[in-house]
C-alpha cells in the first residue's frame, strides 16, 4: 500500500501544477530516457509521475506495447510509487524474489525484473514521481549505475521546471483562476501608496483551511480541488469589486480590502470572509461538509502606514498562526506567541525523518502480578534550537498543521518494531505495546493500511497493539471514526479510551465503539489520598468497566499507597512513576 506521502494534497497539487499530467511527451525528458537506457544498457527508461490512482510517463523510452500508447498504468503497476513513498532512491536485482515488489503485477505485466529509480524531486521539495531504469533480467546495480540516475533525475526536474514557468500562466493560479502572489503584491503595493495620499486604510486578510489535508486524505484529490474552487467562489462573492483575492499556497488564500475605513472595519470584513467560508456545508463526497478556517488580519492606515508589501502579509499570516482565535489580529503579544507557534510548526516538518524524534517506553504493569506486561509508547522531539519540546507542545501543533498523520505512521513503524524485538528477546512474556492517536489519524483514508502495514511489516501480532484515543475522537461524530475503529477491532487490535474522566466521561459511547482497556486519568489517582469520594468514584468506575467486560489502567501511580488501594479496587493494569518512568529503547530489555 503506498504511505501517505503518495496521497499528500501538497504533493498532488504540485503535480497538477506541473502542468504535465496528460500532456503530449517531452521531448527533453524522452531524451534523457534514451540517455539513461544508453548509459546503464537497459531496455526501458521512465519519467514516472506518481499520482493517486495511477503513474502517467512523461516520458518513456522502450516500454512495450499498449503501455507505450497508454502511458499510464494503474498503481498496481507502478514500482515508482515505492520511491515516492519513501522519498528516496530504489534499487531492486530480481523483483520475483524481493518482498515489497514480488505481486507487483508490473512483474507479470510489463516484465519488470529489475529496477532502479531515484526520487523526482522539485526545487520546492515536491516528489513528484521517479525517474528510472528497468531492466527484464536480474541485474546488480552499481554505484555508479545509481550515480548517473540520480544526475539524469536532476536534469529532468529542471526540464519540468522550464516546462512549468513556459506553459503555465505564472501571473494567475491554474487551479482557482484567481491571481497569483506576485501580481497580488503589486496590487498591494499600488493600494498601500495610494493609502498614504487618502484617507482610510488598506487590510490585508491571510486564510488557512484547517482541513484541506483531511478533505484530500478521506474524498480525495479531486474533492479538494472542489473545495478550492468553491472557497475561491465565495470569497469572490464576497468582496467587492477592488478588492483582491489570491490563492498563495495550496490552502492559503490572501485578501487585499483597499477601501476599509479603519481597523475596526477590517476586522468586520475579516469576520465576513470567514463567515462566508465556514457556515455553509460543501457539496463534496456523500454528505455535505462543514469546513473550519483560520483567518490572520493585518492593517496599514494613513496615519501608520506599512509600505511594503510582504511585511503587510507576513503580518497576516503570523497572526493566522494563532490558533486560539477565529479571527487573529497583530497586537504584539499575540505576534509573539503565534511567532513561535509558526516557527514549532515549520520546525516539526519532517522533524522524524531528520532523526529529531524517538519514543520512550512506559511499562504498562499488571497490578496483580507486579509484572511488566508491555508499554505505552510516548513521543519525544529534541530540536536542535529550540532542545526537548513537551508533547503537550507539539503533538497539538502537529494536529493542527496535519503533520501528524505522517508522524503517526512513523511512530507507529517504530513502536511496532520495537516491539518485535522485545517480544523475540522474551517469546513467553507477550508483550504488548500501545501508541496515542491523534483524531485527524482516524479520519485518513489510509489509516488502517497504515496499521496493517505496521504489523506486517514487523511481524507482530494484532492483539498485541493498544490504539489508544481520546474522548475527542468519540465525541467528534464522525462515522468515519467508528467504521475505521471496528475494522481494525475485528483485525484484531485492541482500542483503549485515554484520559478516562478528564472529558464528558459519558458511558453512553462506550457501548457504540468496540473499546476493550479504559485509561483512568491521573487526576483521580491523584485524588486518591485527599479527597474522600475519589475512592468511591474509582470503585463505581472500575465496577461498571468490569461489568461491560472492559480491562481497567489506571494512570500516575507515583505512591505505593495508591498502587495498594487501586489493586484492592480491582484495577487489573497500572502505570506512573512509581512502576516506571518512560524511558528510551535500549533501556527497556533491562526492565524485563
Ligand atoms: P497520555 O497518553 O495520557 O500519556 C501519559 C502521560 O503521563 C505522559 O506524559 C507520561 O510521561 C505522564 N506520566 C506517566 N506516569 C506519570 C506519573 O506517575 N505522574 C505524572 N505526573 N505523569 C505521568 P507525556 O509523555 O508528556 O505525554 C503527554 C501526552 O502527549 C500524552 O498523554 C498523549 O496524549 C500525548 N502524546 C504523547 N506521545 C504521543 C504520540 O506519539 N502521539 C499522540 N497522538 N499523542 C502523544
Ligand atoms: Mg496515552
Ligand atoms: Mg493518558
């Protein structure tokens, strides 16, 4: 199954861009094909671009009949979505006996045996597809095989580079039709001199989808771009007729208002703009969606006039950063504190793949047996700059950007394989591991492949992964939630409620998800030694859960008190300090 980045909307959308998708061959790419099959004395070169369904060959060289006319194959053809996936060079000698292609049925199909592709990647970081030679004999890739397609890989983004900036209109955005950044700069520009000269003020209004990545994951791609166009419809609809709306980035949308009266006005009409996008439902897939937006405001008057452009929409865009309000201004507090909220997100992209991100394992103890009977996985992130940041910082920014559907697959590969080497290392203690998910991870299309994948990949059995989730994702009504949770309850793998009691803690949801361990919060267990009733509540607790055939955890355990009284209550697991601090990997064979 391809990983997520195969279905990235940022990625998509870049390759839509491209401008390639469906065009007639490229003569400077078909080049490079010829020049790659001569080089390395293969058959077949390609200039693979990856998209959701399918690959379609910007360029080709040698492919037989009818993929030469084609020009396309179905994902269950494509190797190249393996180089996507893992944004990184693949070298395969014999396809028929390598794991990861050997029913790729482009071995059947269109002789594929051996391979080697290297990402195509674009000025701006985009992947678009890989550029590869195929050869329908085993072969042994050489370095020097894989130096030279690496360097025909770079010549061949640049072709799609010049290809880009000759074809596409580089004023307006194809998608939308709306202008692009560089000519909404110079209306802002011409706005904000004439500004000076009059009375009133100029605004600039920055809006963010919170939930375009979540559209493209969960309706696809072309769902997204009707979202595009429909928010780009609205906010037309909305303004008038000198001001200005660009589309700057994929779900980014810049307003110009030159004719507010003051900030007090601006902010009407930012309030407007948001209202405009957000009341109404989308017709997108089955049932009509709602969207949330962010919207930023910044603004220049007479009096204290911003001359420059982009410091107007740097300004509009750093107060979109603060997630806390529906409509932001810049107050210079709140520039500060969404300052470093931009900066944590910017930072936490791809934090994992440069190896800033591990996991530490809390033991998970059976209170009856004092035994370790596996641990919950907990993410730490140490950035160079900024040093250790607390989960509680980022995992929220993480929802909020959607990075985390990537960084949860990544913790999930890595609990699991941890895992497996634990439970190889003690066959009889069946272990067990269980890792947070964040509610946008439950919404992904993929998420259940996503957590197949990481049990087959490592070879641990189902029922030993704990999926642990919030009140938030059962109270988020989506049927989404239930439907994916039950599938991978009848996979096998067990689901745990967190944070029991912190949220509504109404029992009645309990009965619609397929929950099997329910998490008590730290706060009762604190509760435990001072409060009176807090004994009584944890008895009515753990007796309701045992009755509906749920295990109990029971979280923070610091004293040894509070671990005799929660056994007595018939609490089955617990975790805290007092049991095991989270520590990292190679501590835990220690433990056992
Ligand atoms: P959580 O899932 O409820 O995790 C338990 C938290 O309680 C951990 O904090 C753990 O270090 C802390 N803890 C454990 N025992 C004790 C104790 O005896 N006393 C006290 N005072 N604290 C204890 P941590 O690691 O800071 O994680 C905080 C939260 O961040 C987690 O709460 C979880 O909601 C989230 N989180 C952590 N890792 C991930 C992750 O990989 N994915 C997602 N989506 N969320 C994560
Ligand atoms: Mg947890
Ligand atoms: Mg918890």
């Amino acid at each position: 199954m391809p990983g997520s980045r195969v279905l990235d909307g940022f990625r998509l959308a870049a390759l839509r861009d491209s401008g390639l998708l469906d065009m007639p061959p490229q003569a400077s790419l078909e080049r490079l094909n010829r020049l790659a099959a001569e080089l390395l004395g293969v058959p077949v070169s390609l200039v693979s671009l990856v998209g959701e369904r399918r690959q379609f060959f910007a360029g080709q060289t040698g492919l037989s009949q009818p993929w030469a006319a084609h020009r396309e194959t179905p994902l269950s053809h494509s190797f190249c979505k393996h180089v996507v996936a893992r944004d990184a060079p693949l070298l395969i000698d014999d396809a028929r006996t390598d794991p990861l292609v050997a029913d790729n049925l482009a071995v059947r199909d269109l002789d594929v045996i051996a391979y080697a592709g290297v990402p195509l990647r674009l000025d701006g970081g985009e992947t678009l597809g890989s550029f590869c030679a195929i050869d329908s004999r085993p072969r042994c890739w050489s370095g020097r095989d894989l130096q030279i397609l690496t360097d025909l890989a770079a010549l061949a983004a640049d072709a799609i580079e010049l290809h880009r900036a000759r074809t596409v209109d580089p004023l307006c955005d194809q998608l939308t039709g709306l202008p692009g950044r560089a000519l909404f700069e110079t209306f802002l520009a011409r706005a904000l001199e004439r500004v000076v000269r009059r009375e009133g003020a100029v605004a600039v209004v920055a809006l963010d989808l919170m939930d375009f990545r979540l559209i493209n994951d969960a309706l696809g791609h072309d769902a997204g771009d009707t979202l595009l166009l429909a928010v780009a419809d609205r906010l037309r609809d909305t303004l008038r007729t000198e001001d200005a709306v660009c589309r700057s980035d994929a779900d980014h949308f810049l307003v110009l208002c030159d004719t507010v009266d003051d900030e007090a006005d601006a902010l009407r009409v930012a309030e407007r703009l948001h209202t405009a996008i957000t009341a109404r439902p989308y017709g997108l897939g089955a049932e009509p969606q709602l969207i949330t937006a962010r919207v930023g405001l910044a603004v220049s008057t007479c009096a204290d006039a911003v001359l420059d452009p982009a410091e107007l929409i740097s300004s509009a865009t750093t107060a979109l950063a603060d997630a806390d309000a529906a409509v932001a201004r810049t107050d210079r507090s709140c520039r500060a504190r969404a300052g470093s909220r931009l900066r944590l997100r910017n930072a936490l992209h791809g934090a994992y793949r440069r190896g800033e991100m591990t996991l530490e394992y809390q033991p998970l103890v059976d209170l009856r047996t004092d035994r370790v009977r596996g641990f919950e996985a907990l993410a730490r992130w140490h950035h160079p700059q900024f040093g250790n940041v607390a989960p509680s910082d980022f995992i929220p920014v993480a929802e909020g950007s959607g990075e985390i559907v990537a960084l949860g697959e990544w913790i999930l590969q890595r609990a699991c394989a941890d895992l497996a080497r634990w439970r190889r290392q003690h066959p009889d203690a069946d272990l067990s591991v269980a890792v947070n998910i964040a509610p946008v991870q439950l919404r992904t299309a993929t998420f259940f492949d996503t957590v197949a994948t990481a049990l087959s990949d490592t070879g641990v059995p189902p029922d030993a992964l704990t999926l642990e989730v919030t009140e938030r994702t059962l109270l988020d009504d989506r049927t989404a939630h239930a439907q994916t949770m039950h599938r991978l309850r009848r996979h096998g793998v067990r689901i745990a409620l967190d944070d029991f009691g912190t949220g509504y803690s109404s029992l009645a949801y309990l009965t619609r998800f397929p929950i099997d361990l329910l998490k008590i919060d730290r706060s009762f267990v604190a509760a435990l030694g001072d409060q009176q009733n807090a004994a009584a509540l944890l008895h009515g607790i753990v007796t309701m859960a045992n009755g509906m055939d749920l295990r109990t955890v029971a979280e923070g355990i610091e004293t040894e008190t509070q671990r005799e009284q929660l056994r007595d209550l018939g609490c089955t697991y617990g975790q805290g300090y007092l049991l095991g601090r989270p520590s990292v990997a190679s501590e835990i064979p220690g433990l056992l």
